[in-house]
C-alpha cells in the first residue's frame, strides 16, 4: 500500500512530483492546458489527453524538455480504448502516480430544448467516460502498489443547480462527485486518493460558449473578489492535490470559486 505518513513531523517544500508520471485530459486549453503546464513546472512528466491533436500538440511545445512529455490524441468516449490508454501513458511515463481529469463538454442551451442525443453526449463525455478512466486508472494503481491521486473535476452549480443554460452538464457533475467519494472509498485502503475539484466562474474558453458577455460579466462582479478566475489559479489547486501536501484529503470536493459559491 502506498503510504504518505512517513511526511509526518517533517516539512519537505518539494512537491512529490518530481519525474512522477502524470495523466491530464482536456489538456488542449484552458485549465487542462494550464494544469499540464503547471505539472510539469513540478517536475512531472506529462501524458497530456485531448481529442484536439493540434492542440494538444501546441501544449506538449509549452511544457518544454520534448522528451520527457507526450501527446496522447483520444476521444473519451471510445470507453473500450480507455485501458489501453492508461497502459500506454504508463509504459511511455514509465510511472503512473496521478491522474487530472480536466475535460468535458457542455451544450449550454435552455431545458426545453434539451434533447436526448444533448443529454446523452454530456453524460457520456463528463460522467461515464470519467467512471471508466477513474477505474482504469485505478486498477493500474493498485497493481503497481504503490498509490497515487485521482482528481476529478465537476462544477460549482452542482451545489446551486444550473445557470446559463448548462442542465444537462450540471447533472452530469453532480455525479462526479458521487462518483468521487465512491471511488476515494474503495481505493483509500490501497494509498490512492481521490477528490474533485469544483471551480466556479474561470476565465476559459467554455466559459464563453454561448454564452452573452454581460452575463459572463455580471456572474464576475458578483464574486467577492470582483473577477472571474484564471486556469492558472485551478491548475495550482489540482498540483497541491497531486503533491505530498495533501496525503489525508480523501474524497473531498475543494471550492475553488473566489467565494461565488460558500460551502
């Protein structure tokens, strides 16, 4: 089993990370991209996941030192192919020590005009794809021996219920973090922790999918600190996440929203 007491009474400023492998998906912008940047600022070495190849491409070039990250093209919901992928970063990495699971999809539209195939693109992106890679990822944990992180991502309104538009993308996030706390049961005992980070308004591409900039704009003056978030500023939550420092969080649900949302 994995174990991280033996940091107890100690302080390491070091993150742990150091020439650890690292799976990122959505890593072809936004807090994906900024998350594999911010990995590899910790001395990771990045798989960095997305269905964009050029993308992708474009973030592998950002994190530097060619060698010791790779661009892994793949859409999430070929479900079959995903414990092959996880094999595969593992092999090129050489080490699987976190996963960051960063991409989804959202059809921000009204609830009227919600239709099956809109549901079912945005269960199978944002919840059934995370299941089967949550698992994947931590079967090969648990077969190394030697524990891990998984962190999930869902978002704030799955405590406050849809804005903007986005139901069936909320509904699939609210089950991210059940999801969640089921997984951080089943492989707490084996050292591999699992929580989900939920932002609130951050400053990505999805953020302005459809929808008008005076709500984008509105949404950020009702935060306290004024100002919508920055990828940078999730990305930093998720390496403390990964890192040594967080060795007794377990199933938790971390708010990163500026204080839009208090719980």
């Amino acid at each position: 089993m994995g174990d991280d007491r033996s940091l107890i009474g100690s302080w390491n400023p070091g993150s742990g990370l150091e020439e650890r492998g690292v799976i990122v998906t959505g890593a072809s912008s936004g807090i994906g991209r900024a998350t594999a940047v911010a990995m590899a600022a910790a001395g990771a070495r990045v798989a960095a996941v997305d269905r964009d190849a050029g993308g992708l491409a474009s973030t592998v070039v950002a994190l530097g030192e060619p060698d010791r990250h790779i661009a892994m093209p793949f859409d999430l919901t070929e479900i079959a192919a995903i414990p092959d992928l996880v094999a595969r970063a593992r092999n090129a990495l050489g080490d699987l020590w976190a996963l960051a699971h960063v991409a989804a999809t959202l059809r921000r539209q009204s609830l009227d005009d919600v239709t099956e195939a809109d549901w079912d693109l945005q269960a199978n992106v944002n919840l059934k794809a995370s299941f089967f890679l949550n698992r994947a990822v931590g079967q090969s944990m648990v077969a190394a021996g030697g524990g891990g992180r998984i962190i999930n991502f869902t978002s704030a309104a799955f405590l406050t219920g849809a804005l903007s538009g986005s139901d069936a993308y909320v509904a699939s996030k609210g089950g991210v973090v059940t999801m969640t706390r089921s997984f951080a049961k089943s492989y707490g005992p084996h050292g591999i922790l699992v929580n989900v980070v939920s932002p609130g308004q951050i400053n990505t591409p999805m953020q302005h999918i459809d929808n008008p900039s005076a709500a984008v704009e509105a949404s950020a003056q009702a935060c306290p600190l004024r100002r919508m978030g920055e990828p940078e500023e999730v990305a930093a939550v998720v390496v403390f996440l990964a890192s040594r420092h967080a060795s007794f969080i377990n199933g938790a649900t971390l708010n990163v929203s500026g204080g839009s949302v208090m719980y």
